[in-house]
C-alpha cells in the first residue's frame, strides 16, 4: 500500500503559543509510521529554526533543539520560504538544521505535492 505523502505546515512564531511544539510533536510521531512526511516553514514558522533562542527570559520552555531530532527520526524533507527569511532579514546561517530553501512557486509545487496538509 503506497502511502499518503503528509506535509506539515509551521506558519507560527515559536514561543507565545503552543503551536510549534504542537507541530513538532505531531511531526515527530507521524515519523514512525510514515516515510513521505514533509515539514514546511513559512511566514513567522521561520522563527522556530533561529539558532541561540533564549526563552526562558519569558519563563518558557526552549524545544528547539528538539528539532536537530528530525535528523534521527528520517525527517528529511524540511522545507523553508525563501520570501519568508528575506522578509525578516534571517539567513540560511541563522538556522539550527539543515533545510531546503524554496521560493514561492517551488514551496507552491512542494505543498501541491502532498496528499494530506496539516497547518499549525
């Protein structure tokens, strides 16, 4: 049986919700049972990757070093907006894993591709 192709849309800012951890917890768990997984960052999703974060000055939890086990869990398919980081003035170099950078009509291609798109 051929399995659905999952994309995982990460469109919030990392800490003021529960919404990236919700992704990443999602996206950690689908692993196991599915190898077309994709994870996507768009619009202030970008912010979740920053290297050096420092929530605990707003009494916060920091999982984003949770996200170098995407690695471990085969997630390979991990996609960014270029349009997004440009907007924020953010580089390639200011994030934590290695990703895939996509401009707009190949980030279209790529989520057109999926059978199932779950946003957060």
């Amino acid at each position: 049986m051929k399995q659905k192709k999952i994309g995982i849309i990460n469109r919030a800012a990392t800490y003021g919700n529960t919404q990236g951890r919700e992704a990443l917890d999602l996206t950690l768990a689908l692993s196991a049972f599915n190898e077309s997984l994709s994870v996507f960052f768009i619009n202030d999703g970008v912010y979740q990757l920053l290297i050096n974060q420092h929530p605990e000055h707003i009494l916060q939890k920091n999982f984003s070093p949770l996200f170098k086990m995407l690695s471990l869990y085969e997630v390979n398919n991990i996609y960014v907006c270029a349009e997004a980081l440009r907007q924020r003035n953010l580089h390639v170099s200011d994030l934590l894993i290695d990703v895939c950078i996509l401009d707009k009509a190949q980030l279209i291609q790529k989520l057109a591709e999926q059978n199932q798109l779950l946003s957060f």
